[in-house]
C-alpha cells in the first residue's frame, strides 16, 4: 500500500509538471513558491508565518507515518 506521504508527494509532483515554466520539477516548485508569496502580499497573508504552519503540519505527517503502531 501506498503512504499517504507516498501520495502527497506524487500529488505536487503532479502539480509542478504542469505549473513549472521551464519544464522541470525543480523550476516549477520554486515559481510555485516565488508565485505564493504574490498571492500572500496580494491578500495581506504573511507567507513566513502560514510557511511555519505547512512545516508544523509536514512534520505531524511525517511522526504519524513513522510512528510506532
């Protein structure tokens, strides 16, 4: 079976083969991110502070899938 962390990745891998501008991955995820930091400064957001809040949450997912059963 598949991780469900198996599937986050493959989801954004999926994500940034049709976002990226230059036909990779590693492009696409930097524009993804430089693009979200628009979004951010265009909705009064403050990127660092929600970033702070993505990486809570990776590192949640990351304990539940190596946690012990």
């Amino acid at each position: 079976m598949t991780s469900t962390n198996n599937r986050r990745a493959k989801r954004i891998a999926k994500v940034l083969r049709r976002y990226g501008t230059d036909n990779t991955d590693h492009g696409g995820l930097i524009d993804l991110l430089a693009d979200a930091r628009h979004w951010c400064d265009r909705h009064a957001e403050c990127y660092s502070d929600l970033d702070r809040v993505a990486h809570d949450h990776y590192l949640t997912e990351l304990w539940d899938e190596r946690r012990p059963s």
